[in-house]
C-alpha cells in the first residue's frame, strides 16, 4: 500500500510540474504576441500612406451598406494609391457610410479593416495605430473627383441606401463597370 501510494503522489507532482510548465509556456507566448503585430498588408497601407511610390494596389473591394464593390481596375486603383500617398491628413471627418474594405496589393499581400466613405473623402483604420477598434486613424481627400471610374467608385459608395440595395458594382480594366444584383446583400 504505501509503495503504491508513492507512485500515485510521484505520478501527481509530475502531472502539476507538467501543467505548471504549460502554464507559463502559454503565458509567456501571450505576452510577446501582445500587442498585436501588424500584417504585412497593414505595414504595405502604411507604407502607400507614407508615400512609398512602390506599393501598388492589386484590388481593392467592400462589403456592408447592403452593396458591395470589386474593383480591380487600374484608372481607379492609380487614383486611390495617388490618394492615399499624397493627400491624408490625421483626423478624420464624420457622416457618410461605413464599410468593411479589402485592399489588395502586389507581391500577394492583402488588409482588411473598415473605412468611412464621405463626400470628398475616405477614413481608414489601421488596427495597430487604432486608440479603439476599427476607430479611424487617417482621412484621404479624395481629390480631382471629375469623372471616370474613380468618380463612378465614390459615388457607388456614397449613393443613397434606397438606390443601391443589392447591388454589385464590379470594375475591371479594360472594361466598362457592371452592376449585378445580390439579393443576399439585403436587409432583411
């Protein structure tokens, strides 16, 4: 009995030195990965916000305001890269629709994050430098707005919720845009 009762009590303590271990692998893991680390596609929007002429846009697409909008036409692409580098300022305006927006760069790298869409302008959030979730962290003028697939991209964005429910507005190069009905984009 007492040499069964031995092992029992060494099988214990090996157990607690093993949780114990685990514990503070798993702490220590937590603590570097805090706070979190920028992607590579936020460092590539920062980086285009910074004015590096050597980023380039691939994509750039939303979701939300029960519409959605694929763009991956370079006249459009050129002007929002030419916007993001040269004509942001620090804080941000207010009104106008929010949206969950893709931007997708060359070399594969990809950032997602929610954007305002005003009148003459466009707020981004970058999650790293961000005071709360998805608070906005730079404000693009959208400038030059005169006509062509910039102008139509901006004014989809910022059409009346009436005008647009379900619709899909896809921008290709090369091609005029086309607009397709999602009736999964509708609130119901």
């Amino acid at each position: 009995m007492n040499r069964a009762l031995k092992l029992c009590l060494r099988c214990l303590w090996f157990g607690m030195l093993i949780l114990v271990v685990a514990l503070i692998v798993i702490s220590l893991v937590i603590v570097t990965s805090w706070p979190p680390r920028s992607t590579a596609g936020e460092r590539k929007l920062v980086a285009l916000l910074n004015g590096d002429p050597m980023v380039r846009l691939v994509s750039f697409e939303t979701e939300c305001q029960q519409r959605r909008l694929i763009c991956r036409d370079q006249e459009a692409l050129a002007y929002l890269e030419e916007m993001l580098m040269k004509n942001h300022q620090a804080i941000p305006t207010t009104g106008g629709g929010t949206y969950y927006a893709h931007f997708g760069f060359s070399g594969g790298e990809s950032y997602a994050t929610w954007i305002g869409v005003r009148t003459n302008s466009l707020d981004i959030s970058i999650a790293s430098m961000a005071t709360e979730e998805s608070w906005p962290t730079h404000s693009v003028m959208l400038t030059d707005l005169q006509s062509g697939k910039a102008r139509q991209m901006v004014d989809f964005l910022n059409a009346m919720d009436t005008t647009v429910p379900g619709t899909v507005l896809t921008m290709r190069t090369g091609s005029e845009p086309e607009t397709t009905r999602d009736d999964a984009l509708i609130a119901h």
